[in-house]
C-alpha cells in the first residue's frame, strides 16, 4: 500500500494479478470487478444493473459495505455501483482479497470480497502529503494509550482534491474523511474479550462551477455524506463447546445530493402531473423558467453478524467448526428526484420513503479439516449458507450456497530456499447475490397522450386534456438472485 501510494480502494486493488492497470482518477467513480465474466451491456453501453460490480462484496472491519439501497445514480454510473473513491487508504492496516469459492461465512458475493481492516490500538504519529499532476491529498494518524487498562484511541483524517483538467474549473472532486476508533482487552487473565468501536465518516462531492467552454449558467453540483458506526470484535472462551465467539454490529446513515442547473430555450409543453389513470385537464410548461433538478438518496444500513468457533485436535488432525448467523437491513428514506423549477413535461415525483426496507437473514454453517499426511497435508473445508430475503410485495424461497474447497500441501511454506511452497488447490461452489431495492421497486410508467391542446399567446387563453395510462413497473413475479458456479 505505501508502495502504490494509493488515493482509494480502487487505487490499490490493481495490485491484484489480472486487473487492467488504469491511470487513477478521484474525478470519476472508482469501481472494482473481481474475475468478472465478460460485460452485459446496455443499449448506452453500461453495465445491465452494474452486476459485475455488484458481485465483489466489500468488508470493512467484518461490516459489510453495500450500494444496494441507493436508488439514483448520482455521481456513478449504476445505483447499485460502490464508489471506492470515498474510501481513503492512509489508515488502513491490510487489504485482503479473496477469489474463488469463498468460506461459507461471506454471502451475498458472486464473484469475490474484499477484507479490509483499518488501524487500531497505539500507533505513532503518520502523516502524508500526496501532489502529483491530478491529486492534492494530505493526511495524518495516530493511536494513542489510554493509560493502564483504559485502551487505546485511534485518530485518523484526510483530504484529497483532484482535478481532471488544470484548465478548467470543472471536474474537481473534494473528499475528506475522518475515523476515530476505541479498541480495549478485558478479562486478559481467563477469557479475553475484545473490543472494538469506531466512529467514521466521509464528505465528498464535485465542485460547483459551471464551465463557460458551455454555458456560464448551467453546472452539476453533487454530494455524499456518510456516517458509519461499528462494534465488532471476539471473545476468547476456551470452553469445550466453542473456542471463541466473534462479534460485528454496524450501522451506517448516508445522504447522497444531486443539482442540475440547465438554461434552456424551448417552447412550452403541454403536461400533468396526475397520478391516476384517466382523463384530465393539464397545464402547459414554463419556457422561461431554468430547469433545477434536485436528487436525494438517504440509504440507511443496519447490519448485525455473530459468529462461534470450535478448534479440536483429535489424533493428529486439526478440527475447525464455524457457526453463525447473520441480519442485514436496509432501505431509502430520501425525498427521491424533484424540480424547484422548469418542471419537465410529464415529470412526476416519487419519495423513496414509499418503498419498504428489506431484510435479508443468513445462517452458515463450515467444517475445515487439516490432515497431516507424512511430511505432506490435506486441507478440506465443507460448509453451506442458508439466506432468507424478507421483503413486502415478494415472496422469496430461502437460497442455499453450498461450497467445498480443498488442498494438498506437497511441499510446506518455508523462508528460503529454490522452492519455498508447493500445492495443488481445488474447490467448487455457488454464491449468489439478491437483488438490489432500485431493482425490485422500479417507478411506475406513466404513459400521457395529449388528446386536445390549444394555445393563445397574445391573451394567455390555454387548454390541454391529457388522457394518462399507467403500466406498474414493479414486476408480477421473483427476480431469480445473480448466480454463479464456480
């Protein structure tokens, strides 16, 4: 990570083998694919629903970190699109990625997940400043002790300011995150307890000028604020039913904005804004008045995860049984996509507040084995993850992702020598991913027809009927969930 001199996730992510080296921009969003199978694209050249990114599962500290109750596209070019851009890297411990058949213990993944863990407990002071020709970033860190047994407290900041032209006063992203994290160990004497809670957040957004190469009005002005709580840790029990008990509870708020201002000259239209099927009298446009399109996306995410581990040593073979089970919910609270003026024509407004929260419950289940043979050893792991989505309006049968993995260890890791390891690796699987609210709860389709418009400039005399059908756009049946076999 220090090599790389990363300004995001994505940023770091091209260390992986196999990833299509990009030169980094903070401008655009950042996504991540994992082993993505070739792109489904859309008539506008899109990714269909954005599902080769939807697929890669991202874990901050165990919690997990999910688009999927965003419904507008404000500043991505999916809803269901993480930006990895809002994710700084100056205070982050490691970054595991993991491909192929997963444990059973991460669901709602398709095609790999990223483990990140963030620093925490005493640190020395660290601090960084960033510049080449397109980032400006500066950032600092320290972990300090609390005093005996009182623990530890972690501070870390940064800003960034990219520029995707220095000649133009457009395409400035700005970003500034800030964490704080508490970690504490109690009861070190007979059954430690670990203990973990951090307060995080981030703010980010493009600039607000408009770019006089097109218009000295018009301009595009967004923003994302978020705030993250988790608590998350483990419990050494050493008992002889389980040997430690781990534990991951988060929430997460975010308020993502969006305004366009556009200057137009058109002649007005006639319109509606009924909400009903039928015949009605409407109204014709403003021709004068600036479009002013506002977007609000309040996603909320509560996330709950336990887990129990067994470890037996039974004749030489070494014996690991996880147990768990796992809640997530979510939804939208935003006000959705309205006009303060130079409404549309035909424009109708829909609060998202009207769409209901999901809940997804998961349990899993793995057995692992380390068989010593020889100077040789097998590892197998055999485990399932049984996954219920709780949703109005649908009725989902529970999934069931089974996933075996196994290897044999012909030569053992060793520091030195010509060859240091050597084994062959094998596994087979399904992980699925369900789908997403903006998928399950489209807008309704209004389909207007103007029967009869008359218009009279000189004395302002007008008269528009409007015959209004509407097609539900919610579908009648279940979306199967994204599914993959590995």
């Amino acid at each position: 990570i220090e090599h790389v001199q990363a300004s995001s996730l994505a940023g770091i992510m091209q260390l992986v083998p196999g990833n299509v080296t990009v030169n980094p921009s903070l401008t655009s969003a950042n996504s991540v694919t994992i082993r993505s199978i070739g792109q489904i694209t859309t008539g506008e050249g899109g990714d269909l629903n954005g599902n080769n990114e939807r697929g890669v599962g991202l874990m901050i500290n165990g919690a997990k970190v999910s688009s999927d109750a965003k419904i507008t596209n404000a500043g991505t070019s999916s809803p269901n699109q993480i930006d990895y851009r809002n994710y700084s890297t100056d205070n982050i411990e490691s970054v595991e990625v993991l491909k192929g058949v997963l444990s059973a213990e991460y669901g709602d993944v398709t095609s790999g997940a990223i483990l990140v863990k963030t620093r925490a407990g005493r640190t020395p002071f660290e601090a960084r400043i960033k510049t080449d020709p397109n980032t400006k970033a500066v950032a600092f860190g320290k972990g300090f002790a609390l005093g005996d047994n009182a623990g530890n407290l972690n501070i870390d900041a940064d800003y960034a300011r990219a520029f995707s032209d220095w000649a133009s006063p457009v395409a400035i992203f700005d970003r500034t995150t800030v964490g704080i994290t508490y970690s504490n160990t109690f009861n070190t004497n007979k059954t430690p307890l670990r203990f973990n809670a951090r307060v995080s957040g981030f703010i980010s957004g493009n600039n607000v000028e408009s770019d006089p190469d097109v218009s000295s009005l018009d301009f595009t002005k967004t923003r994302s604020k978020n705030l993250t709580v988790s608590l998350y840790g483990s419990w050494l029990l050493n008992k002889s039913w389980i040997s430690t008990l781990n534990y991951n509870v988060s929430g997460s708020y975010e308020k993502d904005t969006e305004q366009k201002y556009v200057v137009e000259n058109k002649l007005p239209q006639p319109s509606t804004r009924t909400m009903t099927e039928g015949i009605t009298i409407g109204y014709f446009t403003n021709p004068t008045a600036p479009k002013d399109m506002r977007a609000e996306d309040i996603p909320i995410y509560a996330n709950a995860k336990i887990s129990g581990n067994l470890n037996k040593m039974i004749g030489g073979t070494l014996s690991k049984t996880m147990l768990g089970v796992e809640v997530n919910t979510k939804g939208n609270t935003g006000r959705g996509i309205y006009y303060v003026s130079g409404v549309p024509q035909y424009f109708r407004e829909r609060p998202y507040t009207e769409i209901p929260f999901m809940t997804d419950l998961s349990a899993f289940l793995e057995e692992k084995v380390t068989v010593p043979i020889g100077k040789t050893s097998l590892e197998m792991s055999l485990g399932a993850r049984l996954n219920k989505m709780i949703v109005d309006g649908y009725s989902y049968d529970p999934t069931i992702d089974p996933r075996f993995n196994g290897k044999y260890n012909i030569v053992k890791s060793k520091r030195d020598g010509f060859l240091r390891s050597f084994a062959i690796r094998g596994g087979w699987g399904i992980m699925q991913r369900l789908p997403s609210i903006s998928t399950l709860y489209p807008a309704p389709n209004y389909l207007d027809n103007c029967l009869f418009q008359y218009r009279n400039s000189t004395t302002g005399e007008s008269l528009a009927v409007i015959q209004t059908d509407i097609v539900d756009g919610k579908l009648p049946y279940n979306l199967k969930p994204a599914k993959t076999r590995n």
